[in-house]
C-alpha cells in the first residue's frame, strides 16, 4: 500500500470513529427537539446506502425536520456496544444473533420481527470481489481453494458479514450431498488460502483493494458499491450461494420519527434506494421499482437468481442453531464452534476492531 493510500485509509478509519462517538453524544435536533432525531447504529457495508435512504426520508412528511446520527461498523461489535450503553434509536445488523443480543438485555422488544418484512431490513447474497478482468479466472468455490490463491473474508469473531460468507462455503458442500467432513476439509483449505480475518465487511473490501490479494469473499452489495466507487474490481455471483438477510429494529427507547424511519425503509421508495447502492429488496416489500443499478455486473438486471439459493433457516437450521454449531466462542462452557475451531487451526490472523 502505498503511502497516499494509507493516509486515506487511516482518514476513512479517524472520520467513521469521529461519527461513531457523535452517534453517542448527539440527541437532539437544532431546535432541541430530541422527537426529531434518530441515532442509527449499523453495519459497516451500510455507511454510504443510508446516506440516500436519509436523504428520500427527508422529502417526506414524516421526515421533514429529522436529523440523524450515525454509527457503523463490524456488527457484533456494534451490538455490543448498543448493549454496553451505546445510544441507539434504530439498529441495523448483518444478522439475526446481533439483533437477539439486544431483545435478551431488554433493549429491543421480543416482537422485533412480526411485521411483514420479519425484521429484515436489507438483503443481499455472498458473491466473489476478484481483479478487473478476473485474471485468476475465478468462477466457482472450488477456486477459492486451489494452490496459489490468496481470499480476504473478515474475522467472524466481529464481523456478521464473516458468518454468511463461511457457512457459504459450509453450504456449498453440504447443499451438494457432502458430509460433515467434507464440509470441514473444504472450509479448512479456504481458510488456509485466507492468512488475514480483517475486523469486519468493510475493512475487509479496504485490504482488498489496497492490497494483492486474488478474491474476496463478500456481499454484493459491496461489490457494487466498490463498482460505483469506481474501484478496479470486478465480481461474481457464484451458482450456488447464500441468501444474506440484514434485520433492523427501533430499540425500546427509540423516538417517534425512528419509528416512522423504519417504516420508510420497509417501503417500496426506501427499498428501491437501498437497491440502487446494491441491496437486494426484500422480497416481502410489494410495489418496488427496481432501478438501473450502477455498477452490476448487468445495471438493467442487477440482482440475478442463482441456480442454488441456500438459506440460514431451510438449510442451516436457523441462526439459534447455526450460531452455536458453527461460531461459538467456547467461553460460555459449550463447546467451541466448527469453525471457530477451523480457524484457530488454520493459523489464520484474525483482526479486532
């Protein structure tokens, strides 16, 4: 990385601390009318979609007057940060454990997912970030593991995006008739070709780019918005591959104009902004427009069906289970997860944020 480059990074890293301290300091309007704002805290892939999900909400009724305040990072770390004390209004997560955290210490109501979209609020798939040209020729997950080939995917310690992207590659066995151990040598060559978990989605698309690697491992919606940003990336949605499915709440203290937000986000207007920065609509949402979306693979027909579309509750037993089969920690006294364990054998650096 050259040394330009790190000075935009470490800028990128000082203004997203800066925002996040704001988002805990600032709960009011101008006007000093705290019913008028909303603190967002949400994950990292996030950042520059909300910016145009605020600026549509602003041109409505409900959202005239309104301010927000923002925080983003790797999801479990902004989970727990919301629930070690971190103000918060709407919350919006990579997955439905981070949510959990929050509905367990009382800050998110137990009914979080009983309106028509279940609590999702965003969804995306896991596809391939690889060079301009994709010189590698990487098509499939089975190049992932070849000899020779170096793959970023962060740290699933703190990163939501982590999860999704390893139980993909889990699925892609097992969906095919593989066995437990089979899934296990598969994950385990992938994680040998990975010798860096950066702290979360983001930072992971960042040493991406800044740096040598072949693939990463990502959402499509980051793979977008890298497109749109004008980085030499190209990308791939592989055949068979794993439905993301990002859950928002307002928390048990959120203000009256947070509440009136995630209805906006809910919406055919609020979902087809999140499409353009490369979020796929929730299915649920009924009356969405699909733009043009710059910056796919094809902007008229952005979000293509896989062949294989695997999903964390048909395929993987819901989150309660794959969780703690796959990601537990050990420090609760159950047993350490599948790949968790993968990982502590695999040698690879895993990265707090």
């Amino acid at each position: 990385m050259n040394n330009n480059r790190k000075a935009k990074a470490f800028a990128a890293v000082a203004v997203t601390a800066v925002v996040g301290m704001a988002a805990t300091a600032c709960t009011s309007t101008a006007s000093g009318d705290s019913k008028n704002s909303v603190a967002v805290v949400g994950f990292s892939v996030l950042e520059q979609a909300n910016k145009a999900v605020y600026a549509g909400f602003d041109k409505t009724p409900a959202g005239k007057g309104v301010t927000f305040t923002s925080s983003y990072g790797a999801s479990g770390d902004q989970s727990r940060a919301v629930a070690g004390g971190v103000k918060a209004d709407l919350v919006h997560f990579s997955l439905e454990p981070d949510m959990q955290r929050l509905v367990d210490a009382g800050l998110v109501a137990k009914d979080w997912s009983a309106g028509p979209t279940k609590g999702i609020g965003t969804d995306s798939v896991v596809v391939f970030i690889v060079r301009k040209g994709n010189p590698k020729h990487i098509t499939s997950w089975d190049d992932l593991v070849k000899p020779g080939v170096s793959v970023v995917t962060p740290n699933p310690g703190s990163s939501g995006a982590a999860k999704w992207n390893l139980l993909a590659a889990w699925e892609h066995i097992k969906g095919a008739g593989g066995t437990d151990a089979q899934a296990k040598t598969f994950v385990s060559k992938l994680l040998k070709n990975t010798p860096v978990l950066p702290a979360s989605g983001r930072e992971a698309t960042s040493a991406f780019v800044e740096g040598n690697q072949d693939v990463e491992i990502a959402y499509e919606s980051d793979a977008i918005e890298a497109k749109q940003a004008g980085e030499p990336v190209d990308y791939v949605v592989p055949k068979d591959t794993l439905l993301i499915q990002e859950p928002a709440a307002v928390t048990t203290t959120a203000t009256p104009a947070a509440k009136s937000f995630l209805g906006y986000m809910e919406s055919a207007s609020g979902q087809e902004l999140y499409a353009e920065s490369g979020f796929r609509p929730v299915p649920s949402v009924k009356g969405v427009k699909l733009p043009a979306v710059k910056g796919a693979n094809d902007p008229s027909n952005p979000f293509p069906q896989p062949t294989t579309l695997y999903t964390v509750d048909k395929d993987l037993g819901g989150w309660d289970s794959a969780d703690s089969t796959f990601f537990n920690d050990g420090s609760d006294g159950n047993p350490v997860g599948i790949i968790s364990q993968l990982i502590a054998d695999s040698g690879s650096k895993a990265e707090d944020s």
